[in-house]
C-alpha cells in the first residue's frame, strides 16, 4: 500500500523565527493521521525545525543537496551534513533548480544515486513546461525526465522514492492542473515505471503532485486514484492552509 503524503516546499521563505512560529502554528492543530506530513525549510532551519519537531510526527525534508559526499564545492551541502541533523528526507529535481540553477537529468542522476547510497528517501520532482504541453510533447518530457534521471537505479531501491508530479506553468501561477490532467499525467508515470520494472513498484511508490495546490482544489485533486498527495509550495506557508491541504483527504 502506497503512503498518502502532502510535503510543504518553503523554498527560500522563513527566517528562524518564522520557521518556529509556523511549526507551532501546525502542531497545534489536528492533522490527518493517515498522512504522512513533510516540511522542507531552507538549510539554516532544518536542524532547528528537526528539533522543534521531536515530540511530532512531521517530518522534516531539504530542499537539495550536492550529489558529492565531501570536498571543495563552495556553498554547498552533503547527504552527511544532512543525516548529521537528522534529515533524512531530500527533495531533488524542483523545476526551480532545474531552470535556474541549470540542474539537468544527468546531474539530478548522481544526486538520486548519492541520496539512495545514503539512505536517504528521495523525493524526485519532474513535470513539463507550458510549451511542452500546448505542442503536446509533455508524455515525451515526463518519460524521458524520468528514464535519465531515475531509471537508473534498483528495482530495490523504489521504497525510497517518491515521486512528485510538477508541471512547470502550474507552479506559483495560481493555474493548477485540472484534477483529470494531474491524474491522466501520474498514470502515464506508472505505466512508465511498469514498463521499465514492474507493476508492483509502479503501484507501491507514492506520486504527489503540486502546483497551486490549495485548500479549494485539494480535495478534489487527491481524489484522484493515481494521486497519493501533494508537494505545495505558498500554500504551505500559512498554517491553516497546510492543515486545510493535510485534512482535504478523505
Ligand atoms: P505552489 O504551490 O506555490 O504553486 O508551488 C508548488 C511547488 O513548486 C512545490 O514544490
């Protein structure tokens, strides 16, 4: 049985005092226990996220890391340094790295392979942009995202991914995805996934998507059968939105 999961991406957002403020915010409220909960703060706050989180059940994710274990890469950040403050989480492949920090499958590859290497539970981000899909090359784009950045790994190593469908003119623009083009797209990824190992994987592994995800469209958009959560991004700044997403399962 695949988890339901909904992962708050805060992107470069929350200073120290934010981050406590909102994980209080979240902790006091009743949050479906049936869903796995996930917030990734920027790296000053993970520790202190991490700690502020000890007595719950939400888990605490990067938002990146470098796909070396150690050396002179100025500015940035180990799978070591990571699980050292007990993250054990990463989300790898946002569209923003891929587009503006020019991180491309190939990369996002060794990064997968480090992350499982650790023990890490990788959380790979894939999805299409607008031209991709009005010349309807999106299939195209998401299968290929996937085989060079992915496929590569062992049929064992599937329990530690999830999957998170992110079309790129969905993200931050208040244009969601209708429910039937996010499912039709998570379908296609496990046939994708049958295809290359098998239907098991493909059906065990959680696929989230995100993009304008709000307490509004939540609901109807997780009550599609191939959509196991959801990766928000504003949304998941303001407590009670996060919980409304968390709760808008069924
Ligand atoms: P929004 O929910 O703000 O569209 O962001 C989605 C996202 O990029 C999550 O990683």
């Amino acid at each position: 049985m695949r988890k339901k999961i909904v992962a708050g991406n805060w992107k470069m957002n929350c200073d120290i005092a934010h981050t406590y403020e909102l994980l209080d915010q979240l902790k006091e409220r009743a949050l479906n226990e049936d869903v796995e909960v996930i917030v990734a703060p920027p790296f000053t706050n993970l520790q202190s996220a991490n700690q502020a989180l000890i007595d719950s059940d939400i888990l605490v994710a990067a938002q990146n890391m470098h796909q070396a274990t150690n050396g002179a890469y100025t500015g940035e950040v180990s799978a070591d340094m990571l699980k050292g403050v007990g993250i054990e989480t990463v989300i790898l492949g946002h569209s923003e790295r891929r587009a503006y920090f020019h991180e491309d499958n190939a990369l996002l590859a060794k990064k997968v392979t480090t992350a499982l290497e650790k023990e890490m539970t990788a959380i790979f981000c894939f999805g299409e942009e607008l031209e991709d899909r009005t010349s309807g090359n999106h299939f195209n784009l998401v299968a290929s995202q996937l085989k060079e950045g992915l496929f590569h790994i062992e049929a064992a190593d599937w329990k530690d991914v999830v999957l998170a469908y992110e079309p790129v003119w969905a993200i931050g623009t208040g244009e969601t995805a209708s429910p039937e083009q996010a499912q039709e797209m998570h379908a296609f990824v496990r046939k994708t996934i049958t295809e290359a190992y098998s239907e098991d994987i493909a059906n065990d592994v959680s696929i989230l998507y995100g993009g304008s995800v709000k307490p509004a469209n939540a609901a109807e958009i997780f009550g599609k059968p191939d959509v196991d959560g959801g990766l928000i991004g504003g949304a998941a700044l303001d407590a009670e939105s996060f919980a409304a997403i968390i709760n808008a399962f069924e």
